[in-house]
C-alpha cells in the first residue's frame, strides 16, 4: 500500500487483495451476492413483463383502431324490443357520411342472426353477418384465401359468402373451402374467399370464430332486417376522434324520437386508461424489485460488519505497514461492490436466458399467441448501476469502520 493512490499500482494492489478477500471467504460472498442476483434478475423480468404486457394491450386496442368509433341503439331486451323508428338504419349511415365532416373517413352498418349452416354431413351454428361498404376497412379483416366482395355485391341479392378460417376448416377440412357451397339457414351460398380480423374487437363484436359474412343486401333478403344492430365510423385520426364522436351522435339523435336512447363510443379512453394501467404497473414492480434488492443491500452490510469485526487484526497489520485510511476504506467498498456488480450481471444472465426460454416454448406452441418477450436494454443498465449502488452504499458503513479503526487496538485484537 506504499503506492500513490492514484496510481495504477495502488488499484492493482487494491484489486488484488480484494480478490484474495473474496476467495477465503467464498461461502459468505455468495451468500451475500445471491440476494443481489435475485433483485437484478427481478428488475430486469418485471421491467419486461411490464413491456411486454403494455404493447400487447396497447396493440391489440390501436389494431382494432384507436380512432374507431362505434354506435348502437340502447335496447336492453335486444333491437326487436325497439320500436322501428328508434333502429339505426342505413338512412342513418348515409346521413352520416353526408352529415359528418371531412375528418370522417368511413362508416359502415353490420348486423347479425343466428342459424345452422350444413357443408360435407358437417352441422354449424354460425353468425351469419351482413356488412355494409367500408366494413372490411374499418374493422381491418385480412382475407386469406379467394377474394372479398366487390361493389356491386353490395347492391345485390347474389348469394355468395365469406368464412372465418375456423369455420372453414371445420366444415371442410383437408380441402379449400373457397368455391365450395355452403348451406347456411335456407340458403345455399357460394363461398368466396376465408378472412379474419387483424387484431380481435374488445368486448361484444358480430364476429365470432364461427361467421358467416354476407352482404347486408342479402342479409335483408333472407331476414328482412333493414336496421343495423352496430353503426361504425372511423375518423381521420386520434386527435378527430372527439368531434366525430359528438357529430355521429347528435346526428342520431336528431334523426329520432326524443325518448331514443343511443350509444356512442370510440376506443380513445380504454387506451389512454391502459396506458396508464400500463404506467402505474411498471412502476410498481419495479419498486418491488428496488425492495429486493434494498433487503440484499442490507445482507452485504450486516455479512461485511461482520467481516470487519473478524479481520480487525489483518486491518492493524495493514495499517502498521503503512496502509492509509483511505486505501482500506476502498479495499472494503471494492470488495461490497464487486460481491454486488458480479451479482448484478448473475441476475442479468439469468433473466436473459430465462426470456429467451420463454420464448422458445412460445414459438413451440404457436396456439399461445403471437407474443415475444423483449429485453430491454434500459433495464439491464438499470438492474446493474442499481445494484452496484446498492452494494456501494450498504458497504460505506462497513467499510468506514474498517478505516476508522485504530492499528494499536487492532493488533491486540484477537
């Protein structure tokens, strides 16, 4: 300890003894580096979780549309209970697509009824959904095979359908189902292409795995439906969304009795209220991991005072031949931050592989869904400066009692 402390040397030396430290007394320094990997590895999985858990909310609300606004008729006994001026009917969405301003973009009706439909000796209840122009777009639908319905479909009574991929495989499976006909109720449909939905609604939607969409021209055909149980609307941007919102439903109210009531709703709160769902969960675990790691903070403390008090000697020798004040305080504050940096980058390893064992059973098992954990690498630079402060900090007091103490006194020690 005869070196500059500024020196290479000096840090050398320091290095050294500090290593020789930690190998006599392995057991301890373990014991004292476990809960540090425990608290790192917990920073590192809740911030991801919480990642992961946020864009998985977040996506599956903006995939369906955060400018999205969707209207119906309140009826608590169902639409058939309503009086028929009280029914939102495509005088309604045509007034809207007049009435709104331009930050509308599309507006569509939908409606649905329940029956049987029969293909190859096999037996469905399906919904069989009648859309108007502008559906597909509003609602995202990806058709996977054959192709969707053309204009004039919309003004015609030709009978041809679409199905869902789960409808499909299930009334003909091992085939293509698209050019296949398809008794549905008392039709025989023509079926041209299979869909689904980008990203599946929140709460009640007409689209279930078990549909059949039609034309709402057909639908009026076959049931004699002319009102819409669903009106949608999709403006031009998150920041429209208000105004179209208040526009479609003062149109609504306008066009009907006093005494109607209607719902008229967009996306916008449920994805702000996620986010700070989101927010307020990513805070909270990560409290509970610094918690963690506070509890392993105050175990290097208490398993280095006792250090202290069993190398007092070894202290007085260092300090007889000339060791500073200084240099044993940052002997022990190396040894607190080395048992807690090498046990940061433990809990680091840890978490690392155990994201990416999840997320190989996840790729093993495609039915659990499109979803990857994410390391984020702000968490990991979080887990270890975190950490290696935590053992810098709880170590101080240990260590000042080491420099503090007296070489005289020290040496009678035993």
């Amino acid at each position: 300890m005869k070196y500059g402390q500024n020196s290479a040397a000096f840090w050398g030396e320091t290095w050294a003894l500090t290593l020789q430290a930690l190998r006599v007394h392995k057991v301890r320094a373990a014991l004292a580096m476990l809960g540090v990997v425990i608290g790192s590895a917990c920073i590192v999985l809740v911030v991801t979780v919480a990642l992961t858990g946020r864009k998985y909310v977040l996506s599956q609300i903006e995939g369906i549309g955060a400018n999205l606004i969707y209207a119906y008729a309140i009826a608590p006994d169902g639409p058939e209970s309503l009086p028929r001026g009280d029914l939102i009917t495509p005088g309604d969405l045509q007034a809207i697509r007049e009435g709104v301003s331009s930050d509308l973009v599309n507006a569509a009706g939908a409606s649905a009824v329940s029956v049987t439909a029969f293909a190859n000796g096999q037996q469905r209840a399906v919904n069989l959904v009648g859309v108007t122009e502008g559906f597909r777009q509003i609602r995202h639908l990806q058709i996977l095979a054959g192709s969707y319905f053309v204009q004039d479909d919309f003004a015609s009574t030709n009978k041809i359908c679409l199905l869902t991929k789960p409808l499909g495989e299930r009334l003909f499976p091992r085939q293509n189902a698209v050019g296949q006909i398809v008794r549905v109720g008392e039709m025989d449909l023509n079926v041209i292409g299979i869909f689904q939905e980008r990203e599946a609604t929140l709460g009640a939607s007409e689209i279930v795995p078990q549909s059949v969409l039609v034309p709402f021209s057909l639908l009026h055909y076959y049931t004699g439906f002319d009102y819409f149980q669903n009106l949608y609307v999709q403006a031009s941007g998150a920041d429209a969304v208000p105004e179209v919102t208040s526009q479609v439903g003062a149109i609504l109210r306008v066009r009907h009795r006093a005494g109607a009531e209607y719902s008229v709703q967009n996306l916008m709160g449920v994805l702000q209220t996620a986010r700070d769902i989101a927010r307020a969960l990513t805070w909270i675990l990560v409290a509970i991991a610094l918690i963690a790691l506070t509890i392993s903070g105050i175990g290097i403390m208490n398993i280095m005072l006792v250090t202290v008090t069993e190398r007092t000697r070894e202290i007085g020798i260092l300090k007889a031949i000339g060791a500073t004040r200084e240099a044993i305080l940052y002997q022990f504050l190396l040894e607190a931050f080395t048992i807690s940096g090498a046990g940061a980058l433990g809990g680091i390893a840890i978490a690392v592989f155990l994201r990416a064992l999840v997320n190989f059973v996840i790729g093993v098992f495609p039915d659990v869904g499109n979803i990857t954990l994410p390391i984020s690498w702000v968490s990991v630079v979080l887990a270890f400066v975190v950490s290696c402060a935590t053992g810098l900090i709880f170590g101080y007091l240990p260590a000042n009692r080491a420099a503090r103490l007296q070489p005289i006194e020290s040496l009678r020690h035993e």
